[in-house]
C-alpha cells in the first residue's frame, strides 16, 4: 500500500543583520542572545534561537539548518490552498523575534523566554504554486526587514521557506492498545489491517528478563531485555508493573514488542510518578532468531502550569551500549496531544511542549551517543502518535516518516512505541485513582 501524501512547511537559515550601527540601541547589543517565535495559523507556536550576523559578513557565513516545520496531510493542504486563494493566493508565517532576557524559563531555547520583541517579519506563502510541486519549491530566500519592535529598528532577518513533499504511512489503532485492537493502514478512505495487538502481563513471580529468546515464543516473558527487579518485601506499595503488548503480524507472527522494564512508581510521599524516578519501556524487535532491543522510552507525570506527561525516547543502536535521544517532550493529560519524533536534519534533542528535536541547535548532544553522527544517521527520522486526554476513549494514529520504513517489522516497532506511549498515560495517572480494569493484575489494587 502507498504512503500518505503529505506536504512540509520549512523554516531554515535565519540570521540576524544591523544595517547600520546608527540603527540600534545602545542598551543591546549584537552578542545579545535571541530567539523567535514562528508562527503558523491553526498549528502551535514553534521556537527557536537565531544567530546573529556581523555588517561585513556575507550569505555564505549563514549556517544551514532548519529552525522549524510544519506538517499538513493532503486535506489539510487543499483547505490552507483554499483559503489561501480566497485571500488573494498567500497566507502569512510570522516569525517574532525577541531577546532572551526575563519572562519565565522554557527549554525550547534553553534560556528565558519572554525578553523585548526586537521586530517581526511576515512570510507569504504562495500555496497555490506548492501545490502542483511534486519536488517542492522555494517560497522565500533572503533577508526581509523586521517591523515593529522599537529598538530592534533596521534589524533585517534572513530566511529560507520552502516546501517539500514529505509522505507518511498511516496506520490506526482499531481501539485501546489495553484491548489487544487490530491496526489499520490508512490511505485516504481506504483501511487495510496489518498488524494484530496483544496486550498482557508478565507472571508475577518473574524477577529477571533475559536479554535474548527464541522466536517461537510469541508472548514477552522471557523475550525481553535484561532488567531487574527488587524483591517482593521491597517493592514499594504502589506501583504499576509487569505490562507489555505484543504486534503480530496477519500471519500471526511476533513482530515487535513493547515491554514495562522499570516498574512505575508513586514517588515518596507522593501519588505521582515523578521525573527523577521515570517508568520505562523497551521496545524490542526481532532480530536472528532472538529479540533484540530497539529503543526505550520513559514516561513520568509532571506539572507545567497543569498535569502533563513528560516523556523521552532513546534510540538504541545495533550493537552500540550508546544510545541516541530523539524525543525529550511533554503534553497536556488533560487535553491529549502528540509524542513526536521529528529530525529533518542534524541537530540536539530539546524539551519542548511543541517539538521534539531543536532544530537550529548544532550538533553536541544532551545525551549518551546523540553526538552528530548520530543525527546525521538518523537524519529524516519522523514520528508522530495522538494520545487522548484523560477519560477519553483512544486510538492512536501513527504517522511514520517513509525514509524508515523498508519493511513489515519497521513499521511494527513504531505501532509498539505508539501503544507504549498511550499506556504510558495510565501508568502515570495519579495512585490516588484506580486505572482500568483490564490494565489491573489480580494481585494489584492500583
């Protein structure tokens, strides 16, 4: 089945220029740490730092990279084109830019946000003319002056926008990962399974889970990777342990796994699961014979302005004890939203409530291995799964990027992480509420 047609917006090379020294304040300047707020009607605020230019410095001092990205399915794209043609043919991308002085922290930048608004630039996207683009197109490359802002007068911002094709598998959750569902391929109006869910738990007398297993064995008890537990009289009161889902293929076969390894755990004097003291999973895939880890992912409860489910996803290499961070992020448990994974070019992992990579950061990484050959291997690694609010019904629908998909079991290890992810959200409700009954073993009251 054919992927998705998709289309991507892309906000690259920013930089900032004086042109005069006459021009700017006296109070700030050009050693000033900036950043900007790009801004797309109907899609969330991304962030991002901007560089700054010397007078005598030309084009070719601008460094290459990507600061933002928005992504539209075909629909959504014939509905910007219409409402872009019904305003003369253009729709406009804002992109604000401020000082990083004051305001409250966030780590989309990694300094504070909220400093004085320097100037913005307003972007016009020609639609109609990506439209028919079967290879993408530029939309603008150069410097536009700011306005607006007051002291940031004469500051001219350079910017590359384009548009690309980006196409996706789609695949959807038939109902609650817990509920063992099918998953579909989606193309359009068009719904094909390919993979079947198997939702369990581990036996509880099982303290160990050996790192390599026969592939005969179609469940997880001993096809995990190795982890360890505490004994019994030491186990905390409450916790949340033992779950694991299991895709099989439509010939039945295991094709991927995602198994609880680190139990979650109430912190002290808490009912929540805490970010010093994560739950974790393995995702494992099939491998000659034996199941061998993919990636981990950790998942705790945390409070930004309201609950959110902050979580961290760690790429782990065949045959490296390295391992490469690709998603460091939150979302709103209230409110539901998306894990993301989205690496178009090289790049540091960031926290962001909107994003999941930094697209503008340069390339020493936050994590073991995430180094810049790890982001040059894993350049164009995209991701995405909807996770429901609280109290809602979900079915995840995933969204994989083609440039990592060459087979059934690629795709299967993304549905496993997306379920992952989704069970996540139980796992860290509060200890003070009781979670479903079919996520609930019979010797657990939490």
């Amino acid at each position: 089945m054919d992927p998705c047609p998709f289309v991507r917006i892309v906000i690259g090379n920013l930089a900032l220029r004086l042109p005069s020294p006459s021009s700017w304040s006296k109070s700030t300047t050009t050693t000033t740490l900036c950043y900007c707020k790009i801004k797309l009607k109907g899609f969330p605020t991304q962030y991002s730092t901007v560089p700054w230019l010397s007078q005598e410095s030309g084009t070719d001092a601008i460094e290459h990279r990507i600061h933002a990205g928005f992504n539209f399915k075909k629909l959504e794209f014939e509905k910007l084109v219409e409402k872009s043609a019904a305003r003369g043919g253009t729709c406009g991308l804002k992109i604000e830019i401020y000082t990083g002085k004051g305001g409250n922290t966030s780590a989309a930048c990694g300094w504070k946000l909220g400093g004085k608004l320097l100037g913005s630039v307003l972007v016009q996207l020609d639609l109609k003319a990506t439209e028919h683009s079967n290879k993408g197109c530029v939309i603008q490359d150069g410097w536009i002056s700011t306005v607006g802002g007051g002291s940031g007068k004469g500051v001219a911002l350079h910017v590359n926008v384009r548009a690309e094709p980006d196409p996706r598998f789609v695949f959807q959750f038939d109902g609650e990962p817990e509920c063992s569902p099918q998953v579909f391929q989606v193309n359009g109006n068009v719904k094909q399974p390919v993979f079947s869910c198997k939702f369990g738990f581990r036996s509880c007398g099982e303290r160990n889970l050996r790192s390599r297993s026969s592939m005969s064995e179609p469940n997880t008890r001993t096809g995990c990777f190795s982890a360890s537990f505490p004994a019994e009289k030491e186990r905390p009161l409450k916790e949340r342990k033992g779950w694991s889902i299991t895709i099989h293929d439509l010939s039945g076969s295991p094709v991927a796994v995602a198994s609880m390894v680190t139990p979650f755990v109430a912190s002290p004097g808490s009912d929540r699961v805490s970010r010093s003291n994560p739950g974790a999973w393995l995702i494992l895939r099939p491998g000659h014979g034996t199941w061998k880890p993919w990636g981990r992912l950790e998942a705790w409860r945390e409070r930004n302005g309201g609950d959110h489910l902050g979580y961290r996803f760690e790429l782990i290499p065949d045959g490296s004890i390295d391992t490469i961070t690709l998603a460091n992020s939150s979302f709103s448990t209230k409110k539901g939203g998306k894990f993301s994974i989205d690496i178009a070019t090289g790049g540091t992992p960031l926290t962001s409530p909107n994003s999941s990579f930094d697209f503008s950061s340069a390339s020493s990484g936050s994590g073991s291995g995430s180094g810049s050959w790890g982001q040059l291997l894993y350049r164009g690694f995209v991701m995405s799964s909807t996770v429901e609010g609280d109290g809602k019904c979900s079915k995840p629908e995933v969204e994989i990027g083609v440039q990592h998909v060459t087979c059934t079991e690629d795709a299967a290890a993304f549905v496993a992480l997306a379920a992952a992810v989704d069970l996540s959200m139980d796992a860290c409700r509060s200890f003070s509420q009781k979670i479903r009954r079919e996520l609930r073993q019979p010797d657990q009251e939490y």
